[in-house]
C-alpha cells in the first residue's frame, strides 16, 4: 500500500513522492516552465537536477541532497520560493524515500512511450501530416506512426525507416545540405518532441521534449542552426539543433500555434494561430514586434516566400492571403498595409500552403477535394491537382520544381506535374499488412 503522512515506511516515488512535487514545485519547475533549469515533474528530471546543485538527489543521503536541503532552509532560497513552507510530515516522507534509495517505481504503462524496438505494422495507412523532399530531390520524407519513413522520391521503395517516440510527426525539414532531418510532433496530452536525425548514419542525434502536449509545423532557421515551431500551450518555441537546448518560448498567442516560418535572414519569425492573428517576432530573443496581418478568421497554414520576406497565410475563411512582414506605413487600427494580395476563395477550410522552390507559384491544400496552383504575381489558377479523398494537410515542391506531392486524411501520398495538374503517381508510404484469412481456401483443416 501507498505510505500515508507520519506513516514513512517503504515510500512510493509514483504513489507518495511525485504527488507531492506536482502540488508544491511544479509551477516554476516543469518543462515549460524551467526556473533554474530545473524540471521537477520527472523522475528524469529530478535526477539531472538544475543549473547550480546538479542531481536534486544524493540516493541514500538525505543530508546531501539539494533538494532536501532547499525545502528545509539549509541553502538558500528555501523552497517553494515564495510560499508556504513544506510541512514536517511532508519533509519527512521525502527525506525517507531519499533514504531509501530514491528508486523509481512508476509502473511502465504510465511511463512516457519509448523508441519502439521495431518498427511499426500497419493494417491501413496512418493520415499524413508530415512529409518533405531531400535537397537533392531523390527521397521523401513522409511521417508515420512513431517513425519517418525515407522513400524513394517516386514511391519504388523505402530506403530507412526513423523510429522515434512521437505518435505524430506535423512537420519534417531537411537541412541544406542534406545531412540532417528535423522532425516536429509528439503525443497528444503526453508530450511534444523535436527529432533531430542524422541521415548519414540514421541516428537521432537529439531528442527535444518540450510541453505536455504535441507540438505543431516548424521551420529551420537558414543556416540550419536553430528550429522554431508552434505549441498547443500558446507558445512558439526555438531548439537550438546543434545542443538540443531550447532557447525561448513565446507566449505571444491566444490559441494553438500550428506553425512558425524564419524570415529570409534568419533574423525574424512569423507564427500563426486560431486566435486568427500572424505575429512578427525576433528570432533571437522571440520578443513581440507587431502583428502582420489584419484579424479576419483561425488560422492553420503559414509558407513564406523563398526569395521575399513575404508570408502567405491561410485558414478558416478559405481565403489565401499574402502579407509582407516589412510594413510600408505606422500601424493603424484595423490596418491592411502589409496585404500584398489574396487568392480565390477556395472551397473548404486552408490547412496547407506552399511555395515552388523559385517562388513563383504556390499552392493550397485543406478541406477541399482539389489543391489548385496559382501563379504568385497574378494570383491566377494555373493547374488543378485532382483525386483527392478527405482533407490536405501537407503540400511538398521538388526542388526542380516540376512536381508537387500531397499528403492527408486517407494516407496516400499523390504526386503531380506543376504546369498541368497531371497525376503522375499515387502510393501508400507504408507497408500494409493484410490480415490473413481465417476461411481455409482448400476446405481442409
């Protein structure tokens, strides 16, 4: 049975201690929110411990424990820093399991997931939400159930499969140079991950826990240093690629931030959300600058332009938009400045925009059971990709810019020509298991 107070014999870490943190520490120490580079949630994260003491714990020796000596005074600032002090009974129960050799019993099924040994078996194709080409054009990167799967750009083969803790990949970018693959998502009300995978030796270089919900589309900074993405917590966020360190988080938003662009220097980001708004930011510091666009609808999508500090945006009025994040006048109330020009309405909601390579056309997915291609200066339709079944949610250039894929609710990946709109291959990404039949096709046992 679980210890109770004053009864501190045989202490449950999971049942006894970790309630106990979650009530008086978690509110400065959690992985959002990490004062003194502590994260205290975790049994993990107790045991790395903070930027100044190191291990909150000395197993075994309570006396020598930061975290026992903080709670009771004995260093300075006494925590929880600016609250009511822990109780006796309380100090005690942890200064027992300490004691007791500080293990971790939290049964595995609670544990976060782990890095399947292998890889996933699918009865059906999972829906896509991922998926980018190599610099080189010659693989697509499409995103699976806890993997990414590395295909051979017209879909002949899988050359390597990335098996990662996330249930959910919503974004995937090559570096520049073709040697390394970042991968954005998580598991819904469990955790966000970035993925950082080095494609030469197929190994996860860095696995970035961030927030206790999944996290959205993202972007490489152009030197490939740095990844910003958007959170469920409001948040957008930066990682550091070359350390795994998060650099800032953001909490400029009012909803869900579904995804985050650089500028072309690097130097500035733009986030979009539900709460309708696109949001220009230092990438450096992530301080607040001012809104691009005027507030119409929730957004989903954000593309920024490959040659232009020029965003186009996206959502729930179906009208595709394109802004300027350079504004050519002092912002005003209810101001459009910055508005370039939109596109035609299209037929259902906007969940992914894209640019051609060379910035002259774009393209726009979502609800609708088409993705049309339009020319960028005259905002006139060009091509029509049809054949499509249930929503888009991510659109990928080749690099030459002759062909586009798309990705979305019924699992295929669909590939067409640019200037006409012509299909020129559909595949499921996945390895499809059939199940076998139970009818015995001889009439024999």
């Amino acid at each position: 049975m679980p210890a109770a107070l004053g009864a501190v014999d045989g202490v449950s870490y999971y049942n006894d201690i970790r309630p106990l943190l979650q009530v008086h520490c978690s509110g400065c120490h959690q992985a959002a929110n990490k004062m003194g580079g502590l994260e205290i949630t975790s049994y993990a994260g107790i045991l790395k411990g903070g930027a100044k003491y190191g291990s909150s714990i000395a197993k075994g020796t309570p006396e020598n424990s930061p975290l026992l000596n903080l709670v009771t005074g004995k260093l300075e600032p006494r925590m929880p820093m600016g609250g009511t002090a822990l109780s006796p009974d309380v100090i005690e129960l942890i200064t027992t399991w300490v004691r007791e050799g500080a293990e971790d019993d939290t049964p595995v099924e609670a544990k976060a997931p782990q890095v399947p040994a292998q890889p996933p078996k699918y009865a059906q194709a999972p829906t896509i939400t991922g998926m980018s080409y190599s610099p080189d054009g010659s693989l697509l990167a499409v995103g699976g159930f806890h993997e990414v799967l590395l295909l051979n750009a017209d879909g002949s083969g899988i050359e390597a499969r990335l098996l990662g803790r996330s249930d959910k990949i919503h974004s995937i970018d090559f570096s520049d140079d073709g040697t390394r693959l970042v991968a954005i998502g998580g598991t819904p009300a469990r955790f966000g991950e970035v993925q950082v995978w080095d494609l030469q030796s197929r190994d996860l270089v860095h696995s970035v826990t961030a927030t206790s919900d999944t996290l959205f589309a993202g972007d490489l900074s152009p030197d490939g240093k740095r990844a910003v993405f958007g959170a469920a917590d409001k948040t957008v966020r930066m990682v550091d690629l070359e350390t795994g360190d998060e650099l800032f988080k953001a909490g400029h938003h009012e909803d869900w931030v579904l995804q985050a662009v650089f500028g072309i220097d690097g130097e500035r980001i733009v986030s979009i959300s539900r709460d309708r708004a696109a949001k220009l930011a230092d990438a450096d510091t992530g301080a607040f600058l001012e809104n691009v666009n005027f507030l119409r609808d929730k957004l989903y999508a954000v593309a920024r332009h490959p040659r232009r500090d020029y965003v186009l945006i996206g959502g729930e009025d179906r009208v595709p938009y394109m802004y300027t994040m350079d504004r050519p006048r002092a912002l005003k109330i209810a101001d459009d400045s910055t508005l370039i020009r939109k596109f035609e309405e299209q037929a259902g909601k906007i969940f992914a925009l894209a640019f051609s390579p060379d910035g002259s056309r774009v393209a726009v997915g979502g609800v609708a059971d088409e993705v049309p291609i339009y020319d960028t200066e005259t905002a006139k339709r060009v091509a029509t990709c049809k054949g499509h079944k249930g929503g888009i949610f991510v659109i990928a250039f080749h690099p030459d810019g002759s062909r586009l894929s798309t990705g979305g609710f019924d699992g295929m990946v669909r590939s067409y020509d640019t200037r006409t709109g012509e299909q020129l291959v559909s595949f499921v990404p996945v390895p499809i298991e059939r199940a076998e039949s139970s009818v015995d096709p001889e009439g024999t046992d």
